[in-house]
C-alpha cells in the first residue's frame, strides 16, 4: 500500500460518512419539512463531497 495514499485516507473516510449523513437528513428535511432548507443541507453535503474527490486525486 502506498503511504502517500493513506495521508489522506482517514480525513476522506470522515468526509463521505459526513456527505451520507448530511444526504439522508437533507432528504428527511426536503421532504417532510421545508424544501430551500433540504436543499441547502444537500448542497452543503455535495460541497463536502466534492472537498473528498479533490483528495482523492490529490494522492
């Protein structure tokens, strides 16, 4: 396994359980609640998302 690839492998792993999380709620709020606050939690868990692939090529 390459160490350059673990550098950043536990911050990624935090970031897509966050991304999931934050997916799931904005849904549960998009659908049950009010639908610009669902939509600003999901774009909220896309940003963190696209924070992930931009690590992931970093490696």
């Amino acid at each position: 396994m390459n160490s350059n690839k673990d550098r950043f492998f536990k911050i990624r792993n935090i970031l897509n359980s966050i991304f999931i999380l934050g997916a799931i709620a904005g849904m549960i709020v998009y659908f049950y609640m009010n639908e610009s606050i669902g939509a600003i939690i999901i774009f909220a868990a896309m940003a963190l998302k696209l924070v992930e692939c931009c690590l992931r090529m970093m490696r």
